[in-house]
C-alpha cells in the first residue's frame, strides 16, 4: 500500500479480502535516516478489521546507501 488517496480508497473498498496490509509508510534517506508515518485512518481501519499490518522500509535510489544496507557485515550477519 502507498501513501497516496487512490491507495487508500483502494484498501477501503477492499479491506474485507486483504490477509496481511504491507504498507509502504518507512523510507531511509542516504544518511541511514528512517523517516515516515503509518496514515491513523487506515491503521485504525486495519486494527478494527484485526488486520496484521507489517510496514516496509523502503531504500532511496542512492546505490552508495542501497549497497552498503543490503551487502554490508551487519545486513548479512
């Protein structure tokens, strides 16, 4: 799920055949830093639904930062 309108109307028009919502509300700019909210109207939604909700963290299109997160000691470990 993005964080847009037609996203959101899409998951409210749909809520009752979804199993698991994988929003997209995280992303890490290329200093490592997480920014980002969940939207309170659909995670409310989702918790009265008893919907798990499980939120990506999306990488910027920075290869350096991509690179380092996805390859390095700690992401492999």
């Amino acid at each position: 799920m993005l964080d847009s309108p037609d996203s959101r109307r899409s998951f409210e028009a749909h809520s009752s055949q979804i199993d698991l919502l994988v929003p997209a509300w995280y992303s890490v700019d290329e200093n490592g830093l997480v920014t980002g909210a969940p939207d309170p109207t659909v995670l409310k939604r989702a918790h009265d639904e008893k919907l798990p909700v499980m939120p990506l963290v999306g990488l910027t299109p920075d290869s350096r930062l991509t690179s380092r997160t996805s390859t390095g000691p700690t992401a492999t470990s």
